[in-house]
C-alpha cells in the first residue's frame, strides 16, 4: 500500500494537471474567439485606410469606361501595382472588383496565378452590390476562408458599380492562437510548479511532519520510553492527535517505569564475563563492555534506557562504519531523536562513543558520533 505522503503527492498533482488542462482549453476557445474578432477588426481598419489611400493617390470620381474600372484618371482594373501596394502596407490580400468580377487582386488561384476574372461569393455579392452594405466576417477566398471586408464602390451617381476588399488569412488567427496558446502554457506551467511547491511544502510541515512525529513517538512507546511525549502543532485534528497520544504516554509512563525497573533489576543480577566455550549474544557484549567501563551502578542501565534499544543504537553505529549525527541515527532505528540522543551521551559519556563537529557553509554546526571501538566484538 502506498504511503499517505505518495497519495497526497499524486491527488495533488493530477488536480492540478487537470485544473491546468481545463484552463488551457476553455482559454483556447476564448482566444479563438478573440482572435476572429481582432482578424475583423482589422480588416475593417484596413478597409478604410486602403480606400483614404486610393482616393488620396487618384482623384477623382469612380466610373466604368470601356469596360474597364477608372478611379477618376486612373485605370483601376489590372493594375497589379496598386493593390500590390496597399497589401504591402496592411499585409492583407487586396481586391477591386468591376461588378462581380475581379480585376485587380493580390488574390492567387490554385495554380499560384492571380485569380483575375474570378466572382465573388454569393452571399457576399447579395450583401453588398444587392443591399449595399459593407460586408465583415469569414468569406470563400477562391477557395480559401478569409476573415474579410468587403466595400460597395459607388460612381458620381450613387450607383454601385464595384467593391473594395481586404481580407485577411485564417493563418493569422491560427498563428496568433497558437502563440498565445504557448505563452499561456509556458505561464499555466510556471504556476502549477509554484502552486505545486507551496501545497507541498504546506502539506510536508503541516500534515506529513506532525504525523511522522507521532509515528517515532509510538514507535518509542513500543520499545519501552512510555515518557517521552511528542511536541506537534498543527490543525485540530493532528493537535487533537497529539494530546491524545501525550495523554496515554502520561498514563502510561508509570507502568512503563516499574517495567523497567523490574527488568533493570533482573539485569543487574546478571554477572556478564566472556566466555571462550559459549557463544554470547550481542546485547550481553555491549552490557559486558559497559560493565568494564563501569558505566552500570547497582541497577543496570540508567532509568529511561533499555537493553533492546541500546543494541538498535549500537548496532547501527556498528553497520554505518562513519561519523553520524543523532538525526541519521534516528531516521535509522526509526526512533525519535530525543530518544537516540540520550543513547548517543550515554555511550559517549562511558567512552564507548567519539564525537566531532561538522562545520557547514551554513547553520549551526552539526554533532558527529562515531565508535571507539567495535561494541559487537570483544
């Protein structure tokens, strides 16, 4: 079974990988529709600027002559410089249309030709050269969908003889998604990380923390430290925790006290000599080692400390080979720290123990222990 500290981590993370996916979509669709209103937008600004261009560089009224489409001197209809120009500066596709006809685009056909001579769409010809209303929105470019606008050109009489249009390619509202839509990744990623960080962090030293706590605290009680109780804050329910296991080590503690003492006492009564033909346990060769120190009055062990901990403490520093802090020692034997430390000075004050301080970059200094001698041998 997986950890509550994994649980967390993982119903973390997916709520907030789905809470981000959700954000990304329903803000795509929102640029999208942003996007198709800034594509009209513009092409309407442009509109307008192409035709104040047009009547700025041609004077004149506009007619039909020959055939053809005049801006008063000037021969509209093929003439690709004009509307190469007003694309140029809009970076829009340009159309004049005589009628219904094209006759001067920046508008390429399939085979990469200009579509010279092409109609207009049907609705866009019923909105404009029928009712004569500017058109604005997506439109059937030969082919191709455009957000558009669409003009009425109107002769000295009113009457409408043509149409003005810009158009713009749905690639620049595609281009203009997808770069937002990677900015808002790029950004939504940047707050999950944080977002993720923080709960973390919260959840590590507000939940995790206080429970592992309480866990070494049992763990200690297990092992025979009824009266070691555990200093934990946090929310109601692991504070209401805490002064539930405070209060049953509190009860606990003077049983725990008269166990120990009826087990120090048979201890003591114990004389442990080496011997060369019976093989001795390990935890009689730390007694015996400490007796030879003489570290054990008349009642064993010290009150608060027990054979078998003492043997998890040492054998620790037996296997580890290396300086260790009292914290390392604890993650080890899955005890307190508090608990350890007081096997650490007791060990240290017989002798057993050599200790040492570790400067770092930071902090306070850290206390090493290291063995003098090997405690599981004679």
């Amino acid at each position: 079974m997986s950890s509550l500290k994994h649980q967390i981590l993982v119903l973390m993370l997916g709520s907030l990988c789905v809470l981000a996916i959700s954000f990304i979509i329903v803000f795509g669709w929102h640029m999208r529709v942003k996007a198709v209103d800034a594509a009209i937008v513009k092409a309407n600004t442009d509109i307008a600027t192409g035709m104040e261009i047009i009547n700025f560089s041609n004077p004149g009224p506009w007619h039909v002559q020959d055939g053809m489409l005049y801006k008063g001197k000037t021969q509209i209809s093929y003439n690709t410089g004009l509307v190469d120009h007003l694309a140029d500066l809009t970076g829009d596709t340009v159309t004049l249309f005589l009628g219904d006809t094209r006759v001067a685009t920046t508008v390429r056909s399939p085979d990469g030709e200009r579509a010279t001579g092409t109609k207009v769409s049907d609705i866009v010809a019923q909105t404009v050269l029928q009712k004569g209303q500017i058109y604005l929105g997506e439109a059937n470019v030969v082919g191709e969908l455009y957000q558009t606008a669409y003009e009425p050109i109107r002769d000295i009489n009113g009457d409408i003889i043509g149409i003005f249009y810009v158009g713009i390619s749905k690639s620049y509202a595609q281009s203009f998604i997808v770069y937002s839509s990677i900015r808002l990744a790029m950004l939504g990623l940047g707050l999950t990380l944080i977002v993720g960080l923080v709960t973390w962090f919260f959840i590590q030293r507000v939940v995790i923390r206080p429970l592992h706590e309480i866990t070494l605290g049992t763990r200690d009680v297990a092992t025979g430290h009824a009266t070691e109780k555990v200093n934990v804050t946090g929310p109601k329910e692991i504070g209401d925790l805490a002064v539930a296991f405070n209060l049953m080590v509190e009860r606990l503690g003077g049983i725990a006290d008269e166990m120990s003492k009826a087990t120090l006492a048979k201890v003591s009564t114990v004389e442990y000599i080496p011997s060369d033909d019976v093989r001795v346990e390990e935890s009689d060769r730390i007694l015996n080692e400490l007796i030879k120190q003489g570290c054990l009055g008349q009642k064993g062990l010290p009150k608060g400390l027990n054979q078998l901990t003492l043997k998890q403490v040492a054998s620790f520093l037996h296997e580890t080979c290396e300086p260790v802090s009292a914290e390392n020692v604890a993650e080890g034997v899955s005890l307190t720290r508090v608990t350890v430390r007081r096997y650490l000075d007791f060990l240290e004050q017989c002798g057993i123990l050599t200790t040492e301080l570790k400067y770092g970059p930071v902090g306070r200094p850290v206390k090493l222990f290291q063995p003098v001698r090997d405690l599981t041998q004679h």
